[in-house]
C-alpha cells in the first residue's frame, strides 16, 4: 500500500474509533447575508469540536420551520463546507430547531477502554453484567453505534417541541414560559419514537466541566435545573445488546442542544445582563462560575457520580 493511502487508512479507522465514544452536537453560527447557520462535528468535552462530520454520512437531517400563517413544516437543511472540526449548514429561515441522524459505524474496543466508556455513558446494570459475562468466555467487544443530534433556537420552554424522525430523540416538554436560569427543565427521552425509561442523561454548559446527571422515568421523563444561562446540552447513550446478533453492542448516542437567555438587569447597571445574588447585587464573571448551588444539589442526585471528561 502506498505512503498517502497508508495515510488515508488510518484517517478512516480513526473517524470510526477515535469518535467512538465522542458525542455529536449542533452549534449555531453567525448568520451570513442573512441566513441562519450551523455547525455539526463531534467532541470529548462540550462545546469544542475536535473532528467534523462528511456530509455523505447525513443519514436524516431536517429542520421545523413555522409559516407566517403559524402553520409548521420540515425543510431540509443545506449542507454547505467541511470546516477542519465541523460540517457548516445552512438552516431554513424562521427554523424553529434542526435535528440530522447519522450513518451507523462499527468498533472493535480494548477492554481497558470499556471501564472509560462506562463512567462516561452511565449505563444500567444489566449492561455491566453482560459485558462481565462476555469477558469470563473471552469474548471481544464489538459496537456497532448511531449519532443523532439535535438543537432548539429561540425562547425554550415557551411550548413542548414535536418529536422528529430519529431512531433516537430529545423533546423538551417545559410549557411554561421561557426557560430562566434557575428554572427547571423538563425532557423526555425516545428511541423508535417510543418512552426510553431508565436512560441516563447528562446536562452539561459550555462554562463548566461539571455535568448533572438524571435517569429517566416510566415515561421517559427528566427533570432538571438549568443553574445558568449560556448554552446547554442533553446527552445520553442508549447501550444494549444486539437482539439480532449474538454477543454484539448496539449504541445510540443522542444530544439536544438549547441555549438559556440570561435575566434582564431591573435598572442599567454597569454589569447589565448578569442576575444577581441573594443580596441584590450583581454577580461579576468570575462570581456566576462559582454560583453553583444548583448545580450542586442536583448532581447529588441519581446516578451519583458526576464526571469532568478528559
């Protein structure tokens, strides 16, 4: 095989493992010449990319666009370039949130690496104890797995958002209001369109390694408060066995990307735009970081380990 092919070999297993146990997130961009875009690639630690998705591996992909008559619609999304991290989109005007499942891949993991994988997923029990028994007759792990993304644009929680097409799916069903910093939001988990109970779902921010765990109820259901405002997301991996082939794992990673509007400032203050504490004044940059009260709380809470990924 020659040296650039060799090259190109390596690239490929890479994209198949290295993102592995990686999530996909949608990210908005800067609008150009009026049009909305985003950004899909895939990261270890929200909200940096480190490797893009192709553009052929768009299995679904759409977007919920509300007419001006208030009726809604799917349009496509219109993938644009390939950024060294990232896909770049184009998302149809007044696009009320965007979703894309991608192709599936398949990976052979070392056992050392499934311990790592565990704490970053979270996954049942009975997940532990067939890999325990796949171990004691030596058998080798083999994956195959399934990314689905999604994000909400405008004033969240405002009114529960429709499910999508996705084998895997996030819908918030807060409906009360815009979702404030301190304010609870509620989620429900699907798989084939159906109530996933038992899932475990991380929310984490932008502006911190800590993230707050939950499992889902009968129904699928979450609740969780969201301590501050800036960018959000929900992920989760659903990880079983296959039901079709013995002694393989089928995965399917999925995320909801959302942002929270910080509390308007009652009088102009030169710290406008940041909430303030119990006292009355307002928190500076470096203070919001360590307003973690919420935060704190919730992540005592089940599952009981929190994780900052490395």
């Amino acid at each position: 095989m020659k040296p650039h092919h060799l090259g190109l070999a390596a690239a490929l297993a890479c994209a198949a493992t290295c993102a592995h146990a990686h999530d996909t997130w949608f990210e908005p961009l800067p609008a150009a010449n009026g049009e909305p875009l985003l950004a899909l690639g895939t990261g270890n630690q929200y909200p940096r990319y480190d490797s893009g998705i192709g553009r052929e591996y768009l299995a679904r992909q759409g977007c919920r666009v509300s007419s001006p008559r208030g009726e809604t619609h799917r349009v496509p999304l219109q993938p644009l370039r390939n950024e060294p991290a990232s896909l770049v989109l184009k998302a149809p005007q007044r696009a009320q949130g965007c979703w894309a499942q991608l192709t599936p891949f398949e990976v052979d993991m070392p056992p050392e690496k499934v311990a790592i994988y565990f704490k970053d997923i979270q996954p049942p029990p009975a997940v532990r104890e067939a890999w325990i028994d796949m171990q004691r007759r030596g058998v080798k792990w083999h994956e195959r797995y399934t990314k689905h993304a999604r994000i909400e644009f405008g004033t969240v929680g405002a009114a529960p958002t429709a499910a999508t097409d996705m084998g895997m799916d996030i819908r918030i069903e807060s409906d009360g209001g815009a979702l404030k910093p301190g304010a609870t939001l509620v989620a429900q988990v699907l798989r084939d369109g159906q109530p996933l109970p038992g899932q475990a779902i991380e929310l984490r921010s932008e502006s911190s390694p800590i993230g707050i765990w939950r499992r889902t109820d009968t129904q699928g259901r979450l609740s969780v408060p969201v301590p501050l405002p800036g960018r959000w997301v929900l992920r989760g991996t659903d990880l079983r066995l296959s039901e079709q082939l013995a002694d393989q794992w089928e995965s399917r990673f999925v995320t909801l990307a959302f942002e929270v509007q910080p509390v308007a400032p009652v009088s102009a203050a030169p710290s406008a735009g940041l909430p303030a504490d119990q006292n009355g004044s307002h928190l500076t940059l470096n203070a919001l970081s360590m307003n973690q009260t919420a935060a704190t709380t919730a992540i005592t809470s089940d599952p009981p380990v929190s994780t900052a990924r490395r």
